[in-house]
C-alpha cells in the first residue's frame, strides 16, 4: 500500500479547498512567501463588486454606443436646418433681385 503524499506533479486532490495549506518548509524561509491561510477581510465582497462591475460593462459600453448616435443624430438635424436655411436665403435673395430689377423697368419707361 502506497503511503506517500501527493507530489506537485501529482495531487492527491485537484480540490484547492482539500489541499493543505502551503506552509514554509523550513523556518528560514522568508514570512508571507507562500499564500497566507487566512482570506483578508473584504477580499470577498470586493471581488463580487469587480464581478457586477465586470457584468455591467456591456451595459455601460451600449449607453455609451447610444448616447454617441445621439449626438451624431442631433449634428446631422443641425446641419440638415443650416442647409434649409441658405437654400431658402439665397432663394429669397433671388426673389429680392427680381423686385428690384422689376422695380428698376417700371420706373425707366
């Protein structure tokens, strides 16, 4: 009967949880080398807040993605109005220039 540990090569158990805790082997070995035993308090809770974090990142960057169209839209309304706008200027413009040139034949005759 083998009486013998598991090796790193070979575990007894690939269960982190039923493996011993890595210890120093020899005391010269320098503190805090290996994992320390104990969780540090708020380790947990924050990584769930990475986690949520994490799982809400596509919905921050589709927030994102939106609001950017939106502003592209609101541009695109803008220069659409400016356009509008001189189109109908230099129509006006025109119609000024008949006036006048009207104007001009009704007072030379």
């Amino acid at each position: 009967m083998n009486t013998t540990l598991g090796t790193i090569d070979r575990p007894l158990t690939h269960d982190p949880k039923k493996q011993a805790p890595m210890k120093p082997s020899t005391p010269s070995e320098p503190a805090g080398s290996a994992i320390p035993d104990f969780t540090t308090p708020g380790a947990t809770e924050s990584r769930q807040n990475r986690t949520r974090e994490m799982q809400l990142i596509p919905e921050a960057l589709a927030r994102a993605h939106m609001h950017e169209r939106l502003q592209e839209a609101e541009r695109e309304r803008q220069v659409t109005r400016l356009l509008a706008a001189r189109r109908m200027q230099r129509r006006a413009e025109r119609a000024s220039m008949r006036a006048r040139r009207a104007l001009a034949m009704a007072v030379m005759q």
